[in-house]
C-alpha cells in the first residue's frame, strides 16, 4: 500500500512557539533517542480475525505523539483503527519532545479480510456510493453563477454549530455561538466568483480514497488522499487533500480537511470548516455540494407566468355593450379606480401595479388624484349607443361603436377617456382595447387599454369601475336611480341561528370572523362586495312569541369601513323579510355579517322548534 508520509510541521511550530514564550531561563530538552519511546502498535485478532483493528498505544510521558495509520492521523494516547479494507498498511509515529521530533521506523501491519461492517453505513453509502464504489461532488455554483441546489455555494454558521438534523439547528451547545446566515449567490456575489470549481471524489474501491480537483486553486491542483468519516461524531477527516473552496478563503482556515458534516443526502451535502478568528471572526464556514448525478440530471423548473384573471377576455355576442351599458333604454356610468389601482403597464398579458401607489413615481399624480374624484364616463342606450363624458365641470357627449371580434370601443372621432391636460400620459386616442374584463364586473371593473407597444407586448391601461355620477344618479343607467345587484351565494346547511350571544336576540349568524362560522361559513367572506348597500331577505318558522320585534344587520367589512347597524324593520312572527344596510363607503369582504331581531329570543318558548333560512342577498 502506498505509505502517507506526516506532516508535523504545526505541531512542531507550536512547540517551538510554546517554548520562545517561556522564561529565559528555560531551554529544550534533551532530545529523546528512538529507544526510548514507548508504544505500541496492536492487532486485536480476537475482534478481527483479519486483523482489521490496530489498537495504538503512546507509553511515554512528557512527548506527544502524531500516528500517520494511512487512513487517518491522530495524536490520542490510546486510538483505535478500524480498516475496512485488506491489504498492507503503513503506521508511521512522529513524536514531539521537549527537544524536537523524534521520528520512529514506520510499521507494516498486514489486513488479510475485508471487514465492510466498518463503512456499511447510510452516511458512508451517501458520501461514496456504498462499497467498491465512487461518488463524485461538485460545489454548488457554475460558471453562470447558478446554485442549483442551495441558495448559494457558502453559508455561514457559528462556532458551535453542527450536524443540522441534531436538534436546535445544529447547535451543539446550549447557549452556545450558534447562528446562521444562508445568503443567496445572485445577491451577495462578493462570497467567491463564478467558475468550474472541479470536483471532489470519495472512493471506497479498495479503500476510503478521496481525490480533489481544485480547478479554480492551481497551487493546489489535484489532490489525492485518504478520508475517514465518523458516522457517531458526524465529522469527516481528509489526509492529504483539502475541499474544494475558494481562493479569497484559502488562507483563512488552518485545517481544510478537519471537517464537520452538517448534512449528507444522496443529493447535496454541506462542510463546515472552522475560520480563524482573525479573518472577520472565528465562524463555520459551511461548503455546499451536490452529487455528480444530480448535477447532471438537474432540469431547472421554467416557472410559467401566471396571466391576469381576465386578460384577453371572450364576449358572446352583444355581452360587452351589456356590460357597459346595462341594457337597452339603460345607461351605467364608470369611474376610474383613483382609490384601487387606475393604471397600469400590462405586458405578456401580466400588470404590474397593485394601487395608485405603485405608478406614482411614473405617471399617477396629485393632478390625476384631483381629476377623478369628481369625474366620470357613461355608457347609453337611449335611443342608440351614446358615450358622456363629464370632467372638470365640463360635459361632453357623442356616439360609440363595438367591435365585437377585436373587443374594441370605438368613440366618436376626438373623444377620449378621462386625462389630465398635457399629462403625457392622458389617453389621445378615440379607440379604447378592452384589455381585461371579469363576469364579476360589479366589484372588478373593466380595463382599457389606450396605447400598445407590440415590442414589448404592453398596453397602457386604464381600470374603470361602476361609480355614482357625483351625485346626479347611481350610475348604473336602469333608468330608476336603482343599482343592478349582484347575487351573494349562501349555504343554509351552516346557517347558524339561536340567543348566540345571550342578550335576548334571535341572531342568524351568516358570517363572524368572531364566532363559529368563522372556520365553516356558508359564504365567501372575499365575495361580499358593493359600494351603495347589501339586502338580505330571510324566512323565519316556528316563532311561538306574539308581538312585534325589531331587526336589523349588523356589518363590518375587512377594514372595519364600513361597519354599523342597519335601519330597523319590523318582524311579527313567521314570515319572510328583507333588511338592509345601506354603506356609508364601498364595502370589500366581510369579518362580521348577521341579522339580529331584538329581543325576540326572551319570548320564544322553544327555541329547538325555530328555523330560519337566507332566501337571497343582493349586493349594490
């Protein structure tokens, strides 16, 4: 077997180290002869009968030994080597006295049997690929800065931090410098520079081998040596090599082959190695790798872009000019989203923008602010397809046409949507793109696109939502001043009704982000949505009370604006009735929705006889 020669050159300057820093007075040694060392080198036949455990024994006081077994080195007393593998195995012994090294003959030891007990192990067969295999690692970065596995190819830890699947992140010690910090490549480059690091191969083909290519460190070049990984410690020892790191670390830790392990998978594995406390502060600088066969089979995930709901919208014939118009003899008026999100660049099919906030810095300004608040357009058919504008006090007013296989909105030649005067962004053009549009265009809107770049397949886009025409009507053009509701969907099956809060009311609980229907609901909070009022007609039975009682909802939305109680209305035992609350401001989802009758629930005898159903609700 080839024989490993020791290097002792640290130890020996520590020694010498050690002794400049005593007395004058003090001086070596006498150098010890070779005859007077004491130790011994042990084959424990009993266990193995191959002789695969050499039992190693120091005797002599006062000197401290560096054993070289070929697989390891160590400077214990007493040690045990386990070697996995047959064949001949050189010992050398080094030792360090107060009057310098003394080095002995080296010893021979003859492994007749393999013993693979010794590195048949889940931990061995990660690393190597499992018995007379090889496994090769390749650090996690490439020459185009890629990590494919890890955040990055270096991570930081604390001095007292390990094996991460040991509990409390890996630290060893409580209260211990323990602390990570896992930076990403792309965002932190300074960490080391892109490029073909090389790879680093463990063998167990005759052996524990391991041979490292440092491609990106020519003085070290290829690396060959031997590895022991303790499976108990989750430590791994490289002789004569080192892992492959970076060049601006290099000088930074004095051991690059005494290793912590801090996690091996058939995929990546991460070493940590321990960094001087004069480099920026003692740390565990933690390596990441991955496996040769992951690195090659590796297919980045192509994450598809998620379009816009109701981007590039269908109509059925005639559908868009019901939307904008509500109908014949009807007319509905829209508004720009000055309190939402009233403009946005759309490309591929994706906005960017999610309020007025986020276009601030290019467009949207104090002046647009002002505009919209009293501003608005209307869509009509009265007697034909008429489009109003009123902006700034100023009415203006013409004819539109739809052009259904486009979904484009064609204004009478010098009409525009609503802009502010010499704003390079204010619309210019009398064709309007109906760039997204929702079933749900009572609480959506509609977006319009004014300008388009085919390049970069981007419109400029403006999002239009029923309105009020400040005060001149509801602005939904059903010619009575009424709004076309949306229905809510409700499931009675998880209607909950009773004295649910103890004070002598009949409640019928249809949402409470506070109660039990919090987590089962019969209605989607997120779909409670309008701006002038919510009806809510419900059926009572099995009321055994005489009397009249008043009801009324209780509301809030997300934000607790809206929030309050409706007007009353009067309920005189079994029958259905209708209760609403009318909206001081647009209401967006719910967290507290219930119907209260006053008092009623003191006077019902039998409250398990009560039944209540939600007929319908109707949102404006």
């Amino acid at each position: 077997m080839k024989k490993i020669k020791a290097f002792i050159s640290f130890l020996l300057v520590s020694a010498l180290v050690f002794t400049a820093c005593q007395p004058d007075e003090y001086s070596l040694g006498d150098t010890l002869d070779p005859s007077q060392i004491d130790y011994e080198i042990i084959q424990d036949y009993d266990i193995d009968p191959g002789g695969n455990t050499v039992i190693l024994k120091f005797n002599t006081p006062g000197a401290t030994p560096v054993w070289n077994y070929g697989t390891g080195r160590s400077t214990r007393a007493v040690d045990t080597v386990r070697y996995a593998f047959q064949g001949e195995y050189t010992i050398d012994l080094n030792v360090i006295t107060p009057g310098g090294v003394v080095d002995l003959e080296p010893v021979t030891v003859s492994v007749t049997e393999d013993n693979i007990s010794y590195v048949n192990d889940p931990l061995w067969t990660k690393l190597t690929g499992g018995n007379g295999e090889s496994k090769t690692w390749y650090l996690d970065l490439n020459e185009n800065g890629e990590s494919i596995y890890f955040n990055g190819p270096l991570y930081f830890y604390g001095t007292d931090n390990g094996w991460l699947e040991g509990g409390n992140d890996g630290c060893y010690e409580e209260g211990g410098d323990c602390w990570n910090w896992q930076p990403d490549w792309a965002g932190n480059q300074w960490l080391m520079p892109a490029g073909d690091y090389g790879s680093m191969t463990f063998s167990l083909e005759g052996g524990p081998y391991v041979t490292v290519d440092h491609n990106m460190l020519p003085a070290l070049g290829e690396q060959s040596g031997t590895f022991y990984l303790d499976k108990n410690s989750y430590t791994l020892t490289l002789n004569d090599a080192e892992i492959l790191h970076n060049e601006s670390n290099d000088a930074c830790v004095d051991n690059w082959g005494n290793i912590r392990i801090f996690s091996l998978t058939e995929d990546a594995m991460q070493l940590g190695v321990l960094r001087r406390d004069d480099c920026d502060g003692a740390a565990m600088l933690v390596y990441n790798f991955v496996s040769e066969e992951y690195k090659e089979n590796y297919v980045p995930e192509v994450e598809e872009p998620t379009i816009d709901e109701g981007f590039d919208p269908e109509f059925a014939p005639g559908e868009l000019l019901q939307m904008l118009t509500g109908g014949p003899s009807s007319g509905r008026y829209w508004e720009l989203d000055a309190t939402g999100n009233p403009v946005d660049w759309i490309t591929g099919g994706i906005g960017w923008t999610e309020n007025a906030d986020g276009s601030r810095d290019w467009g949207w300004n104090a002046d647009w602010d002002a505009m919209a608040e009293n501003s608005w357009i209307r869509f009509d058919q009265w007697g034909g397809q008429t489009y109003t504008k009123y902006q700034n006090g100023v009415e203006t007013s013409g004819t539109f046409t739809i052009n259904e296989e486009t979904n484009e909105v064609v204004l009478k030649e010098g009409m525009s949507l609503l802009g502010v005067k010499d704003h390079w962004m204010s619309p210019a053009t009398n064709t309007l793109k109906v760039v997204k549009a929702f079933d749900d265009f009572a609480t959506k809107g509609i977006w319009f696109g004014t300008s388009y770049d085919a390049a970069k397949d981007e419109w400029l886009a403006f999002h239009y939502v029923l309105g009020s025409n400040g005060g001149e009507g509801d602005g939904n053009g059903d010619g009575d001043g009424n709004t076309e509701p949306t229905a809510l969907n409700f499931d009675n099956s998880k209607l909950i009704i009773g004295d649910i809060e103890e004070n002598g009311n009949l409640r019928l609980e249809l949402f409470n982000d506070f109660g039990a229907t919090k987590e089962d609901p019969g209605l989607n909070p997120s779909e409670v949505a309008f701006s002038d009022r919510i009806e809510v007609t419900f059926t009572l039975s099995g009321i055994d009370a005489t009397g009249s009682h008043n009801a009324k909802i209780y509301f809030a939305d997300t934000d607790w604006t809206p929030s309050g109680d409706s007007d009353f209305i009067t309920v005189n035992g079994d029958g259905t009735y209708t209760v609403t609350f009318e909206a001081a401001s647009p209401a967006e989802g719910a967290l507290v929705f219930v119907v209260d009758v006053i008092g009623l629930a003191t006077d019902i005898t039998d409250m398990d006889a009560v039944t209540a159903t939600i007929d319908e609700i109707l949102m404006y």
